[in-house]
C-alpha cells in the first residue's frame, strides 16, 4: 500500500471516534416536547374553558389552570399505567385492572394567597368508559356517602369530593377544609368535557325494598365469564336479602347476553327451566356453585336474581328495563 493511501485511512479512523462522540453530546441536549407529545399538549391547554383531553391512548389528561378564584401552583404531574404506582402506590393494579387510562394531578391555592402552598389537589382520572368511572367511584366512596349534584354523580368523604363526568373519575382533596370545596368541585366538573351520552344505567334499577349496598364488577361476575360491567344491588324484601345484578355496558352487548349464557348452561349441564311473562324470558337455573337463580331478559335490558328460589320474588323485578317504570335512585 502507498504511503498516501495509508496515511488517509488511518486519518479516517482516527475521526470517527470524534464524529460518535459530537453526536452523542448533542443527543443529550434534546427537547423534551419533542418527544413527549403530553407535554406539547398540555402547553396548548390553559384557562378556566380548557378541555380534559387524552392525547394518545396511554397519555394523561390535562388540567386546567387558574380558574373560579383558585390559581394552580406547581406544574401539573401526568401518570400512566407504566407510572402510576408512584402516585397510588398499592392501589395502582385496582385503577388498572378497572380500565385506567391516564391521570393529571394539580395543586390550587385561592387567588389572592401569597403563599404558594397548596390548599386543593385534583386527580382526574381517564377510565375509558363512563361506567367503569362510575365503578371506581362506588368503590372508593363507600356505603353511605352523602350524595352532592356535581358531574354526572358525586359523594363527599371526609377528606373532599369524588365524582364522575363521562369517563373521567375526579377526586377533590381539600388540604384546608375552611375552603369553599362545593364551589370549587362545581368549577372544575364544568371545565371537563360533556358526557358523550347521559349515564342510564341505574334508570333501570327497581325501587322496591329497602336498597342496600351497590358494587360494580368490570369482568366475570360471579365467575361467570359471559357477565361484564354489572352493577350489583342488594335488596331486602319482607326481610330477605335479594340481589340484582345488571349488566350496563352497550346494546350490542347485552344482546350477547343471553346467547353466552345459554351456550354456558349447555356446556356445564345444569338443569334449566325456561318460561314467558309479556315480554320476557324467565330462565331458572339450579347452579351448584351459586344455588338457584334466575336470569330474566327483556328487549331492553338482561339482569339476574340471586338469593331467592320463590318465583313470586319475580314480580318485584318485572318492570326492570321498561322505559319510563322505574323512578331513578342514585344509592
């Protein structure tokens, strides 16, 4: 080899080295919101007439700033599924297996404060439906929380208010309880998007008895894999205890109730006594597991009757899913 062409290869390797390390000092001088398409977002949201929004699938909503005499302190922090142990550590695998999404959380402190302590925090979390929002609400508010007319649905705790709108599941801690909680829970639900579609679920639910204690279990009710997104209610009728479960999620779904459940009964063998009433469809099953129960279906609505086996209990349930029978009872 020449002695030209050796001494030009040999200055080619030796700037290579130099070439990797400029790119790699540059690489760690980037911009964030070039990247994390979250923060751009929430750069473009501002004022009291901000829209909650999800930009992608597994982002956070955003939240508002200053607004109804409370200014936000602090940057609002956004969690994910990947993240959101480091806010609700413990409580995390609930909100997910719930059908988590995203959340914002955001710090307030009244206007015209001259501290920057925060006085109310705000957790807004994404559920992905309405009625897996409405869920998580009925778990964390407990049995006898006292209703408040914010959203679409609220309870107050002792530490604040919880409440839905939509798919979103808002908690409001106030860290100075002197503070007008109401008002201030009442301006932020109105920041947030309409609901797509009024919650009916619990328009279908009877006024009979005394209710007791209401749940709300996303997937395999009772084991039962063909029953999702039921809303479970306990009666207590001339002083036995009787429980609802209704399945709310769409029509397409609780169409494919019926079918699933029969193709179940099939499977497993268990006896089945099928009769007509109007227009419904009495199915009782002698389950080993469950006992006897009932399931009953309508054009309009499919729900099932635990803890009985006297048909006349039935008649209680009858105008379930009858538009306009039923007066509507929130607890």
């Amino acid at each position: 080899m020449k002695p030209l062409q050796l001494l030009l290869r040999l200055g080619l390797i030796g700037v290579l080295p130099i070439i990797a390390l400029t790119l790699y000092v540059k690489g760690q001088k980037y911009d964030p919101a070039l990247l994390d398409f979250t923060m751009a977002g929430a750069q473009e949201t501002s004022g009291p007439a901000a829209m909650l929004q999800t930009v992608t699938e597994s982002a956070s909503p955003a939240t508002v700033s200053d607004f109804a005499g409370f200014r936000r302190v602090g940057q609002e922090r956004r969690f994910t599924k990947d993240n959101l142990y480091e806010h609700v550590d413990g409580h995390a695998e609930y909100f997910i297996s719930a059908g988590f999404e995203g959340l914002a959380v955001a710090e307030y402190t009244p206007a015209g404060s001259s501290t920057l302590k925060a006085e109310i925090q705000t957790e807004v979390y994404d559920m992905g439906k309405d009625i897996q929002a409405f869920g998580v609400l009925v778990d964390e508010s407990g049995e006898n929380a006292p209703a408040v007319s914010i959203g679409t649905m609220g309870f107050r705790n002792s530490g604040g208010i919880n409440f839905v709108k939509g798919r979103y599941y808002v908690k409001i801690t106030a860290l100075d309880p002197k503070l007008p909680l109401i008002s201030f829970a009442k301006a932020f639900a109105g920041t947030l998007p309409a609901a797509r579609a009024s919650f009916t679920a619990f328009d279908r639910l009877p006024r009979i008895g005394t209710a007791g204690k209401t749940r709300f279990i996303k997937e395999g009710y009772r084991g039962l894999d063909f029953f999702h997104n039921v809303i479970e209610r306990e009666y207590t009728i001339d002083g036995r205890k009787i429980i609802l479960a209704l399945p709310a999620g769409s029509r397409q779904e609780i169409g494919r109730t019926v079918p699933a459940f029969l193709e179940y009964v099939r499977k497993s063998g268990m006896p089945l006594e099928q009769s007509e009433q109007a227009d419904k469809t009495i199915y009782k099953v002698s389950d080993k597991y469950e006992g006897n129960w009932f399931l009953i279906a309508s054009p309009n609505a499919v729900f099932a009757v635990f803890g009985t086996d006297d048909t006349a209990v039935l008649r209680h349930f009858m105008k379930i899913g009858d538009a306009g029978t039923n007066a509507v009872e929130k607890r």
